[in-house]
C-alpha cells in the first residue's frame, strides 16, 4: 500500500479528491491528511495573492473569514468531509487539524506512518513559492520523502 501524508488548506473538492486517488494508478493508497486551521499571520499575504490573481473581490473580504480559535470548527468540518470523500473514492483515510508548528508534525507524521510522499495541496501562493517560503519548499528540506505541490481545485 502506497501511503500519501496530504496537507491541504480547505475541503476538498470533488476535482481534488479524484486527482489525488488517481496518481498512483490502480495503488492501493492510504492518506493522512493534516489541515491547519487558518490564522491572521498571513492575512496580507493571502490578500496580496488574491490581488496577483485579480480576485480583488476575496482580497477585499480576507478579514471577514474566520481566523484563530474561531477556525477550528469550520476547518474540523473540512477536515471530516474531505476524509469522507477519500473514504468513498475506496481510499484508507485519517486526518489530523495541526495548529501549532505543522512542519514538525509533518515530519513526525511522515516518519510515523513510513510515509512514501508528500502532497501539499494549496491555492497558488505566489508571494510565498516566489520566496520559497510556502508549505511545499519547507517541506522538502524537512521530510526525507519526496513532496509533490499541487494546486487545489474550486468547485
């Protein structure tokens, strides 16, 4: 069994969930996925991406999402119904909310589980990648496991 540790931002779409579940051809594939609640340290650069990808509509509204304690809830909900849709795809699927220090839990998890890959599944972060600063370019100098970036899908 191929075993994928999936970071990801928010739910999966319906798009995501077939792309992830069809990498490995007919693998059997077993994920954990760790989502991080959303937290106000990037706020502006969350807006700057939004105006880089002309959304200036989302950047406008950036404040207005839930940040802090007040995201817990809404990312366990994300949390369970992307785990829920692995499930149905036939994957084996677990999942963790990662709060505090996601990169060490990352590569605790990755280590733990015997992980093969990781996948860090975002929006684009044009300020971040730029920078080398985004999930995915950490994570390669961490995990000792290759780490694939993939863009998220909106439904």
């Amino acid at each position: 069994m191929f075993t994928s540790v999936l970071m990801i931002e928010k739910a999966l779409s319906a798009i995501d969930v077939e792309f992830v579940t069809t990498l490995h051809g007919d693998d059997t594939v077993s994920f954990v996925v760790l989502m991080q609640p959303r937290g106000d340290q990037d706020r502006l650069l969350r807006a700057v991406d939004d105006v880089a990808l002309g959304e200036l509509e989302e950047a406008v509204h950036e404040g207005d999402e839930p940040e802090g304690k007040d995201a817990v809830g809404p990312a366990q909900q994300a949390l369970d119904h992307s785990l829920a849709a692995l499930r149905e795809a036939g994957c084996e699927a677990v999942g963790h909310l990662v709060e505090d220090h996601p990169l060490d839990v990352l590569t605790a998890i990755a280590d733990e589980t015997g992980a093969d890959e990781v996948i860090v599944l975002t929006a684009p972060h044009y300020v971040e990648e730029f920078f080398h600063r985004d999930w995915a370019s950490r994570a390669r100098h961490k995990v000792g496991v290759p780490v694939l970036k993939l863009y998220a899908h909106n439904e």
